[in-house]
C-alpha cells in the first residue's frame, strides 16, 4: 500500500463517491473528494455534508472536499473514480496526464462505454496503457446504506492481485466488507446487466404482477446474465457471487436503486421521459440497455428480457406488449443442456 497518509482521492462526488468517501475516512485514509461543481464543493466544505444527494448525513473526519482535481490527485497515493459511466472514459482521459506515480486506478462504476459495448477496464488499459494496474469496485450497495455504515459487501476485481488488495483494505473494516476477485469481466458484467434487470421487475412491480413474476423475472434474468457472461469468458461464480447475484437481487427488490423505480414508473404509465426527470439523476439502465443488447446481437446470446427492456426504453414499446411477449415465449426446457 502505498504511503502518504494512506490518502485517496475519490473523484466523483455524487451519492456513491461521497459514500465511498465517508467510508474511506471512517477506516483511517486521508480521502480528497473532487467535486467537478465548484459551488457544490464549497457548499459540503461549509455544511460538511453532501446535502443534495446524502442529506443529514455528516462527513466523518478524515473526509476533505476539493473542486480541484489536481490538487486532489497531488495529495493522494490512489485514485477511486465514482462517475456515471457514460462519463468515465472522458475522466480517465482526462487524469491520464497526471498518473505517472500511480500504480493504477479503482472505479466504482457500473456499465460499459456508450456506443460501443466496451467494457470500463478496456476504457481504462486504452486510456492509460500496460503500465498501470486497474481495479473495479462492485457489489450490493446502496449509497445511503453505505454512508450511514450499515453493513455491505462488495468486490474488488482488479488486474493486479496486489493492487486490488491494495484497494481492497482501503475499503475493508468497520460493516464494510471488500473481498477481492482476478475475474474484471465478471464483475463488470454483473454490476451493468443488474441495473437492465432491475428496470423489468420494476415494470412488473408497476403493472402489480405479483411476487411471483418479480423472482421468476430476476431468476431468469440471472440466466441470460451468465449466457452473456459465458459468451465473454466470465466466471460463473462471479455471476453468482456478490457482483452478479447479489447486485441483481439488491437492485431488483430495493427501491432505493433508480433503475426500479425507472421501472416502476413506466409499469405505472408514465413516460421514459417522465420518469428519468422525476428521478432527476442518472438512471444507468437506459445506456445499458443499449449496449446489453448490442453485445446480445454480436455474440448471439438468447437475452429475451433485456430484448423487452430495450424495445420499451429506446424503440417505444408498451409495457403490457413486452409482457405478452415474454409470456407467448414456446415453452422449453430451463436449462439449455437439459434433454427435451
């Protein structure tokens, strides 16, 4: 672990990067907060509390928050990037410059490049190039949980087995849990379809289908995530493990995650318009769902329940018509490889 006071910088102050931050402090580290609104900065140095997106909840000591980002960087011996990923790789680009001396970068971001499918740690090895180790931050976890230390579990997937441990005990104490995995693509897959997945039994929830179709939603959601997974070389048990399974359930059934209550919006009648700006921040499934399917198309993997999502969020679906899709399905067999 590198020394420095075993300072952070979290760049990205949102509800999750400021939980990580409180997080951070609360274990010992000097954690920096770059906020990219200056007024926003100024606002949580003075209240010392990020009251647009964790209100009443104060910051431990330990946490600093900065509007300068070099500054932030200058002061730290580890970077955490805490950003909607639809902004990640302008970030990256942007930091690139100024990490000569570290060993690598950590996200806590969940999905893949708009437009192109990528995934962030493909992003990030362009981006930086072979000299610097990367980390992805996922698992079960609601930022407000977090920040009012309630206990959660995550996993640090990196490509370097000493600096994801690194990142890993920067994380690891007090109800907060960081276990570490080699497997990147496995633990990115699962923290970006959960979110796809989440938006279909949040539609089901609003159109009061029942208990029954939210765990026969999530169970076979889980199924098309590890068919893509196994397409892209994922390990099943990661799909299994906390960032597969254990996001997919959290996000399906909680509605503290926006992709939900995106869901339960549009089950309910509203608009994807409607909904996205009543929520008022980034809702990750949209953009994933474009991308979910477009990975689906190109490696021709059966994902009839992210194909609805899609066709809902982005080709003007009705809700009730992708249900009856999903339910005229021929019957079969759950599992591929059983015989008919």
């Amino acid at each position: 672990m590198p020394d420095s006071g075993r300072a952070i910088a979290v760049l990205g102050a949102g509800s999750w990067g400021t939980a990580l931050g409180m997080q951070l402090a609360r274990n010992g580290c000097r954690c920096l907060l770059w906020a990219r609104n200056p007024e926003q900065a100024a606002e949580m140095i003075e209240r010392r509390e990020n009251r647009r997106f964790l209100p009443g909840i104060p910051f431990p000591d330990g946490l600093e928050v900065t509007g300068d980002i070099e500054q932030a960087l200058d002061d730290s011996a580890q970077v955490l990037l805490a950003v909607p990923s639809h902004a990640f790789g302008g970030l990256v680009a942007r930091i690139a410059p100024l990490l000569g001396r570290y060993p690598g970068i950590a996200w806590a971001c969940k999905g893949f490049e708009p437009g192109t499918g990528r995934f962030l740690h493909e992003v990030a090895a362009d981006a930086l190039g072979s000299g610097h180790a990367l980390a992805a931050v996922t698992g079960p976890s609601f930022a407000t949980e977090v920040a009012r230390d309630l206990p959660t579990a995550v996993t640090v997937a990196a490509t370097d087995e000493a600096f994801g441990a690194a990142i890993a005990r920067c994380l690891h104490g007090g109800s907060f849990r960081a276990y570490t995995s080699s497997d990147m693509v496995g633990a990115e897959l699962g923290g970006a379809v959960k979110n796809v997945l989440a938006v279909a039994t949040g539609i089901g929830d609003g159109m009061g289908l029942g208990d029954n179709a939210r765990a026969a939603l999530v169970t076979r959601g889980l199924a098309e995530m590890m068919r893509l997974g196994a397409a892209l070389g994922a390990r099943s048990e990661t799909l299994m493990g906390l960032a597969g399974m254990g996001d997919l359930v959290l996000t399906c059934t909680g509605d503290q995650s926006r992709n939900r209550r995106l869901g339960l919006a549009l089950g309910r009648g509203q608009s994807v318009s409607e909904a996205v700006a009543e929520i008022g921040q980034v809702v990750e499934g949209v953009g994933t769902a474009a991308e979910v399917r477009r990975l689906a198309v190109q490696h021709e993997v059966s994902m009839p329940i992210s194909r609805q999502v899609h066709g809902i969020l982005h080709e003007g679906w009705d809700p009730y018509e992708g249900v009856r899709r999903l339910l005229a399905r021929e019957q079969k067999p759950e599992y591929e490889d059983e015989p008919r």
